[in-house]
C-alpha cells in the first residue's frame, strides 16, 4: 500500500475549481508525506488540463477503472453530492481512505451506508469541513470547551452569501436529488458545522425554509433557533440572497464574546475576543495567543487526516462528527417543513427525512410561508 519512500500514493475523483483550487494546494503543501498519481474525470478536456497542471497523474475515465488499476492509499472527492456516497463507498472498499467534499452524501441513509462500507474495510471517509482547522478555530474550542470563558450563552451563526441565476444554471444546483438541497446543505453547511465544532451537542431545532427567488426546487434560505445540551441557544441563517456577503459565527459566554467574521476562510486575526467587565487584562492577552498563524483550508485538514493515518487512528471529521452534523441538516428541513420543534436522535429508519432532506415535502412545497421559528 505505501511506497518505500513512506508517502502515501493519493488519486482525485473530479478535476474541477475546488480539486485545482482547493485539494491540489493541499497535495502539494504535504508533498512529503503524500505523492498524487491519478486523477478521474468523465470530461476528457478537462482531465487533460489538470493533468497539465498536476504533472506525473496518470488520468482515467471512470472510478471503477483507477480503483482497480492504482489501489491508492488515499482517495479525495470534488464531484457534485449526488456522486458522492456511491465513490465513497467504492473507494472504502477498495482499501483507500477517503477525504470527500460536502456534503458527503445526500441523506443520513447514505450516510449509515458509508459508516458500513467503514466497518467492513477498515478505512475512513472524512468531509471537507476546513474552518475546523485552522489555528483560530482550535484556539476558540479550547477556551469554549475548557470553560474559561465561562459558560456558552447565546449564539450566532451566518452564512449570508450571493447566488445568482447563472449559478443556478448548473443542472445539478437547486436539485433535492443531485445537490441534496439548498444553502443549508450546500453553503451554510461550513459555518453551522464550525458552530457545533465549538459548543458540542445540540438537543432541539425550530426552522423555517423558503424559496424566495430562485427559480429552484430546494430553498434560498433557511433560518434555525438551536438549543445546546450545555443550555445555550443559539440563531443559524443560511442564505444565497445577501448582496453584502459574510461568514460569521458569534458565541457569547459569561466571560467572553468570541467572534470569527471572514467569507471563505479564516486567519487568527479573524477571530476577535470582547472580555466581560468584570476579566482581568492578564486572561484577555493569554485568549488571543492562538499560536502559529494556519489559515482553515483543505491543506490544514490534509494535514490532520494524514496525523491520524499516521497514529493509526480515526481522523476527523468522520464517523460521528461528520453524522452529527448531518443530523443536524436534516433536522432544520423537517423542523422547517412539519412546523414543530426536532429533537436530536429522532430522525432515523422508517422517518422520511432519514431517506431525503425534504422527506417527501419536496415535490408539493410551495416554497412559501414553510416552518415556524
């Protein structure tokens, strides 16, 4: 499996933005611990242009096909959702591990059959939650979970962003079956997953969902009130109607407001520490100590994956995170088209929305006037 130089051999399924932009920085930001030796794209074009790009990648049309010819050590996925359980699931059982795009499937069925295809291969599957890894995120759970700042209050999660009808014009945005849904699954995702990375359990979920411009099946935006198992409460907006574009999430605990505010990526000094009246200076100074400036991007998270191969353990951003936080998707979509408040653990075989995000609404909604709040 490991070639004697003890890197790992990696393959990319897709060749498209965020392979180039995202997964091929990262590749090349960890060359001596991992080597990429193919690529796979059905568009013979655009294989040819990332293999110009990448250098010695040895280029296929079809997963099957390179699966079975290169056996990788690690397998990373920047193909539209739809694709993404049935490669994951190839992928696991052919030894690899993998480091997927979000969301990582489209429903919390696919997920279970991705933690089976684990089980029964041994390998992981990760999605590409990358604010959870950058040095100012792992400096505000540290303080958050340790209790120095006391404890978490209220919160605030934006996604705020801007779409407009070229986006759309991508056959497979704005589909339930092929993108899984709207900015809640597809934009917002990132934020609201950094906010559960950073105050744990949720226990209850009230939403509402609407589809106020886009000519689209799934929503435009979303808006959630959350519950925290600690108590907090907290706000989550996920929208791709905001002209002034912000990603922004906001915890305030009884010692501190902690606040990230960036779009698509986050350095230290994104992250902004407002102390109580009543702390000394002497804790503020020591909050914003945060360590070695790492950005949150795909290289960071490569990273951390290829610490835990190394240690021979989990890596993040899989089995249960990586569930929880599509839980929580899905709780917002049944709590925005039943009306009534989601607990967590209550969507599971035999519930609707364990099959599809908008568990059987979808094909009669309205797009208006959908969910309480």
């Amino acid at each position: 499996m490991t070639p004697s130089s003890g890197r790992r051999r990696a393959a990319v399924i897709g060749t498209g933005a965020i392979v180039v932009g995202g997964h091929l920085p990262a590749l090349r930001a960890h060359a001596d611990r991992v080597e990429l030796v193919a690529a796979v794209d059905v568009d013979p074009g655009r294989l040819d242009a990332f293999r110009a790009e990448a250098g010695e990648v040895v280029g296929f049309a079809s997963t099957e096909a390179m699966l079975d010819a290169v056996r990788p050590d690690l397998v990373l996925i920047g193909t539209p959702p739809s694709l993404h359980r049935e490669q994951t699931v190839a992928a696991l059982k052919a030894g690899a591990w993998v480091l997927c795009e979000k969301p990582l499937c489209l429903s919390l069925a696919e997920y279970d059959e991705i933690a089976a295809a684990e089980t029964a291969s041994g390998a992981y599957a990760s999605v590409i939650f990358q604010h959870r890894y950058g040095s100012g995120a792992v400096r505000a759970r540290e303080l958050i979970r340790s209790g120095e700042l006391g404890a978490p209050l209220v919160a605030h999660c934006q996604t705020t962003w801007h779409r407009d009808a070229g986006y759309y014009s991508v056959p497979w945005r704005g589909r339930w079956d092929t993108e899984g849904g709207g900015p809640t699954m597809g934009h917002g995702i990132h934020q609201y997953d950094l906010l559960l990375h950073l105050l744990g359990e949720w226990e209850e979920v009230q939403a509402m969902a609407a589809r106020l411009v886009h000519d689209t099946e799934s929503e435009d935006v979303s808006t959630a009130l959350v519950r925290f198992a600690g108590g907090a409460l907290a706000t989550v907006v996920n929208s791709v109607l905001s002209p002034d574009e912000v990603s922004r999430v906001r915890v305030d605990c009884a010692a501190a407001t902690v606040e990230v505010t960036h779009l698509y990526g986050h350095r230290n000094a994104d992250w902004v520490y407002t102390p109580a009246p009543h702390v000394a200076r002497e804790r503020v100074a020591a909050w914003r100590e945060a360590g070695e400036d790492v950005p949150s991007s795909h290289t960071a998270q490569l990273g951390y994956v290829l610490d835990a191969w190394d240690a021979g353990v989990r890596p993040p951003g899989s089995g249960r995170e990586a569930r929880d936080t599509l839980e929580f998707a899905a709780a917002l979509y049944k709590a925005a088209f039943t009306g009534r408040a989601v607990r967590a653990g209550e969507i599971g075989p035999g519930d609707s929305f364990y099959e599809v995000m908008h568990g059987g609404f979808g094909e009669t909604w309205s797009g208006r006037g959908v969910g309480s709040a």
